[in-house]
C-alpha cells in the first residue's frame, strides 16, 4: 500500500481561487456604491449641521453681516469625509 498524502491538487486550489476572484469582482461594484452613499448621507448630515449653526447665529445676532469678517467654526467638522491632506 502506498502512502499518500492527503490534501488538495493543484487544479482544485486554481478553481477555488478563480471562484473566489468571480464572486469579489461581482460584490465589489456594490461595495463602492454603498460607501458613496454612506458619504453622502454623513456629508448631508454635516451641512444640516452647519445649517442649523448659521440659523443659531442669525437667531442670535438678527443679521448675517459680520459672519464674513470672522472666522466661522461650526462644530461639524467637514474634513471627516475627505480629509486633508499635508504635503
């Protein structure tokens, strides 16, 4: 009796790893468009935020005059989504 090992050729890892290769270029199309949409909700999220921050600022001051002359900070931080990046 031979002894042979057991485990798998080398044709059943190629097909194993063509599957795998089809079903990742089949998700990844779905994957890149969820996280757009992701971003985007998380960017209209922010902007409702510094919206609700200028309507405060208004409510406060009772005029949008001298919101060019200083440096507007809102709490919402815009570089969440696309960071910036230093060079």
């Amino acid at each position: 009796m031979k002894n042979r090992l057991t485990g798998f050729s080398f044709i059943e890892l190629i097909i194993a790893l063509a599957i795998i290769s089809i079903l990742t270029l089949l998700a990844y199309p779905s994957y890149v468009q969820h996280r757009i949409t992701a971003n985007r909700e998380q960017a209209k999220q922010l902007l409702q935020a510094c919206a609700a921050e200028l309507s405060l600022y208004h409510k406060t001051l009772q005029s949008y005059e001298d919101i060019a002359l200083r440096p507007f900070r809102p709490s919402c931080k815009m570089s969440a989504i696309h960071p910036i990046s230093k060079h």
